[in-house]
C-alpha cells in the first residue's frame, strides 16, 4: 500500500500526472493536512494533481474503477475544513488555471477550476469588465472553490454571491461520467441541477470548466470610512442604511480588535484605533447620482452616531482602506497560533444583538473576539485568534463557538453564509434542519454520487445518511491495512 492506496492505483495516476505530480510522502503531505481553518488537521493517503482537463477526467475515471473516495481542493484557503482528506485520495485542482475564452460582447468567460479570483478581473478589466465575487482570499482562492463553496465577500451585497455569476459548468460526475449544468445564454427550462452544484462542497462532482458572468467596470467608486465609540451604533446604522432605500457596492464592519490586529501588522490601513468600530461602506456605478447617495449615506451613519465619515481621496487611499478589510484574517495570525472563524447569518436588524452577545461569550470563556464581517446582509464572521496546542484554551474556544452559533440559530440565523459547512458546521445540521430535510440532502447526493465517494464525511451528519458508511468502511480498511 501506498499511503491507504494500492501501489498498482499509484502508478496508474502516475501514468496519467507523471510522477512529480502525485505525492505520497508524508512530509510533503503535511502541506495539504488543514485548510485555512488550522484547528481541522486530516491528512490524506496521495494526493495527485492533473494539469490538463484530460489528466482529470482520466484521474477520476482511475478512482471510480478502483472504487476509492477522494476530496476535490483548490487552493485550500477554505474555512470549514472541507477540503481535507482524511486518509483518502487529495485531487489537487489548482494546476488547471488555464482562462479558456473571454466572451466581451456576451459579457462572460469560460474558466478552468483552477483560475485564481483576482486574475480573471486582472484579465477583463482592459475590456472594461470584471468579475464581481471577492472573497478576502481572491488573491489566491480558485474561481472552482468558489463555486463550490458558493463564496461570496464584501460586494456580494449588490452583486450577489457565486450563484448569482456561474452560467454553466461542465462537470465530471464522481462515477465517470460528464455531464452540463446549466446553460450559457443563461435561460434553461429544465431542473436547477447548476444551482444544486454551486455550493455543494465537493460532494456532487468536480468542475472541469465554468462559464461565469462578467459585469461592467462602475463608472465611478466612493468608498467612505465612518468609525464609532460604540459597536451597537455601527451595527444599528447599517439596518438604517438599507431601510433608507441606499444599497452600497459593500457595508463591511470592523470592530476595536479586529482594527488594533490590522494596524498593528504590515497591513495598516489608518483606522483610527480608539473606534469601537468602524464601517467600510463603497458606492459604485454610474456617475450621475452616486453622490448623492454618498450624501445621503454619510448624513444616516452620523445621526446613528458616527464620530466621523471620512472618504477616500483617490485610488491608493481607496486601496489602502479595503486592504485593511481584506487582509484582517491574515493580521490576526501575530496575535495566536491559530484562529477559529465561524460564518453565521442572522437578521441584519438584529446585528447589535447578537454582536453583544458574542461579546459576553467571549469575556465568559476568556477570550478575545474579533468580528470583521458583511454588515450589509448580516453575515458573521466571529474570529478568534488562539493557542491550539493549548488544550484548556482550545477547549474554550470550541465551547464558546457552540455558544455562538446556537444563539445565532435561535434568533432566526443559519450556520453559514459562504465558508460552506464542510466538517467544522457539521454538528450543527440537526440544530438547523429536521430529519426530512437531512435525508433529503442526502437524497439529493445520492442522484450525482451514488457510492458517496466524492469528499466523504463532510456536510450531512454520517449517521443521517447511512449510505456513506461505504466510504467510512473504505477509510477505516486501508488505515488497518486490509484494502
């Protein structure tokens, strides 16, 4: 055995990658044994990494003859632990980076998996076209994560999530087969099965190309900073802004820890350190009347009491200020060796609430919490930087992260947003959904991977869809050396 893998499987994928490109050796696994979430540790059996949609295609024809799980990944910035194989084959995806065509006139362009977020826009913005998604990783996170984590970031408030900009994906199936979903032109009578794809973590297949929608350069951007001596007012002006009928490109939060991690580090952005909090609010669009609803937005956020609304003077002030934003996950690394983030939604209105409550959470299991969230549509991202090799601090955090996401289901929230549920959410399923829904969902995953061999273990409690205990048998035989 080769890892958990039969030596005759491992030349075969070799065969097909070459040699360099599958890894069976265990220090050079240790880079594929977490994702952007430290706290989950797996590592897997191989990991083999094609570089051509052939080279996939015949990969994952290899694994369904010889009957083994594997776990897509791309370039593991993910936050859920999804996309860790424990003791099953790694299909590594982020050598397929080819961007195949741009469509300009047609607005859209056709991506392999393995295309970084940030560089298609670097490739369209010459065509006065973007890409609109942005997650805080965008500068390495892959287009096929994305999708299949549904990402969204700071402008999903206005353009929406990954859902809202894949128009079709050619999908190899866990068995095989290839497969269409959705459709280009963007109209299809038939099945939401591209809508069942986005999102679903890895479990229902491997993209082998996306084709995403594209949207025009704004006109013109305004991006406001406007800081508070209480959290409870930026939270509250936020509900404010949208009931006003102002919908801003971006409306993110940064409370008084989060803005100490970030000027502290290389990433200062000139947040002023004795906020509470502040506010990162962007305008964009066509010129005509963009000013008046930066106006209007900044005259709302001081009479929700903001001390000072300040706005970026030019494109480096401007870039200063969302790389702050962007980088505070990177930050908070200098402050612990670890860091838990959580991905609950709740009702915008009841932000201030919640916020609250984090906070006595934190003080009760002696902890620093540092939110840095999407305010606009109440997506939480509760961090909280830690000393994993500590067992009573790591035992803290886990209690306090249970605290959290129960309060957030209790006033009406969901266990996610867009880090996907993947292994760190998966307890918290039948605290969201009944049992009808679960077998449901397992249901569903049953239509695309019958064998459930596609990224066992992740996202539906193992005990709700029994059919899954073939890839757990699977696991447990090739760890006792039986396979």
């Amino acid at each position: 055995m080769t890892g958990g893998v039969a030596p005759s499987l491992a030349r075969t994928l070799a065969a097909i990658v070459g040699d360099t490109h599958v890894i069976a050796e265990a220090s050079r696994l240790l880079a594929y044994a977490s994702d952007g979430l430290p706290g989950h540790q797996a590592r897997p059996a191989l990991a083999v990494l094609p570089g051509s949609r052939d080279a996939l295609v015949a990969v994952v024809r290899a694994l369904a003859a010889a009957q083994v799980p594997f776990v897509p990944r791309g370039a593991g910035t993910g936050l859920s632990g999804g996309a860790l194989a424990d003791g099953v084959v790694l299909l590594g995806l982020n050598r397929l980076k080819r961007i195949i065509t741009i469509d300009a006139p047609n607005r859209r362009a056709v991506v392999e998996p393995g295309v970084v977020n940030a560089a298609l826009s670097r490739a369209t913005v010459p065509l006065g076209l973007q890409y609109a998604p942005d997650p805080s990783s965008q500068a390495a996170c892959t287009l096929g994560g994305n999708a299949a984590e549904n990402a969204g970031g700071p402008h999903c408030l206005k353009y929406g999530v990954t859902l809202n900009h894949v128009l079709q994906a050619t999908v190899i199936l866990p068995d095989g087969e290839i497969v269409v979903l959705g459709d280009a032109d963007g109209e299809s009578g038939e099945l939401d099965l591209l809508g069942a794809f986005i999102g679903s973590e890895g479990c229902f297949g491997v993209a082998l190309d996306l084709t995403v929608r594209l949207v025009p350069v704004p006109e013109r951007i305004i991006t406001q900073l406007a800081d508070f001596s209480s959290v409870g007012d930026a939270a509250r002006a936020t509900s404010a802004i949208i009931a006003a009928g102002i919908l801003p490109a971006a409306l993110e939060l940064m409370d008084q820890p989060t803005i100490h991690a970030v000027e502290d580090s290389v990433y200062a952005a000139g947040y002023p350190r004795d906020a509470a909090a502040v506010l990162l609010v962007e305008h964009d669009g066509a010129a005509a009347g963009l000013d008046d609803d930066a106006a209007a937005c900044a005259r709302i956020l001081r009479d929700a009491g903001a001390r000072e609304v300040r706005t970026a003077t030019g494109a480096a002030e401007r870039a200063r200020l969302w790389q702050g934003r962007k980088k505070a996950f990177g930050a908070m690394g200098r402050i612990a060796s670890h860091l838990m983030v959580q991905d609950a939604v709740v009702p915008r209105t009841r932000l201030a609430e919640l916020l609250a409550d984090i906070a006595a959470i934190g003080a009760t299991h002696r902890l620093t919490v540092c939110n840095v969230f999407h305010a606009g549509d109440g997506n939480l991202h509760p961090n909280i930087p830690y000393h994993g090799h500590d067992p009573d601090e790591a035992a803290r955090v886990d209690a306090a992260c249970h605290a959290i996401m129960a309060r957030c289901i209790e006033v009406g929230g969901t266990i996610t947003g867009e880090h996907g549920v993947g292994l760190d959410k998966i307890e918290y399923m039948e605290a969201l959904f009944g049992a009808p829904t679960l077998d449901a969902m397992c249901r569903l995953r049953g239509a695309f991977d019958p064998a459930r061999r596609a990224n066992p273990g992740k996202v539906v409690p193992i005990h709700s869809c029994r059919e899954w205990t073939g890839a757990v048998a699977w696991r447990t035989a090739t760890r006792e050396g039986t396979a």
